[in-house]
C-alpha cells in the first residue's frame, strides 16, 4: 500500500494505492491519526488506485468514519472501482459512506 496526501485547510485528500488489507492496517492508522493530529477535521479518501480491500480494510474505513464524527468530521470515498462498489453493497456498507465520482465534487460536498 502507498498513501500520499495533500492537506487543504480542515480537508485532507488521502490517495490509497495497492491493497488496503490486514497487513496495511497499522501503517494506515498511524497515517490518518497524524492527519487528526494536525487539525484536520474532514477527509476525502481517493480509492481510484486501490486494488484490494478485505475485510480489515473495511473496518479501518468505518473505524476512521468514527474517528471523525467525533471530531465534528466527514470522510467522502473517491472512485472506488466495481469490485470495491459490489464489496460495500454486499456488507450493506454502502449507506454508511458518501462516494463521488472526483476529488472535487467530495470536496465541494464538505463545504
């Protein structure tokens, strides 16, 4: 997995490429807690180049929905491709995420 990001204000945009797995998991939440820790409220995770997410990766993506709730945030999904459209709707994940088609139009939506 590679995460790079880019911070606007209270809005980090997180780019995850590769696989969002257990053996991801920690170094994914050491990542999004430094982005917490320096002020950023909302986050806008671009999905685009992601190839694999398993359950962990589920978890850690409704752990960081909890994260910023309780910090008065909002987490917006980018892209995600078929396979990982068809993973929420099956887990029934899908209403409990606000996914966009671009960066822009997720980040137009935390305004």
């Amino acid at each position: 997995m590679k995460l790079s990001y880019e911070d606007h204000d209270h809005v980090t945009v997180l780019t995850v490429s590769g696989e969002l797995t257990a053996d991801q998991a920690d170094s994914f939440r050491r990542a999004c807690v430094e982005r917490l820790a320096s002020g950023i409220r909302d986050v806008v995770l671009d999905l685009e180049y992601l190839s694999l997410l398993d359950s962990s990766g589920l978890e850690l993506l409704l752990w960081l929905v909890e994260e910023l709730s309780e910090r008065a945030g909002q987490l917006r999904l980018v892209n995600p491709d078929e396979t990982v459209r068809q993973i929420l709707k099956l887990t029934r994940l899908e209403r409990r995420f606000d996914v966009h088609p671009s960066v822009e139009s997720a980040a137009k939506s935390l305004k």
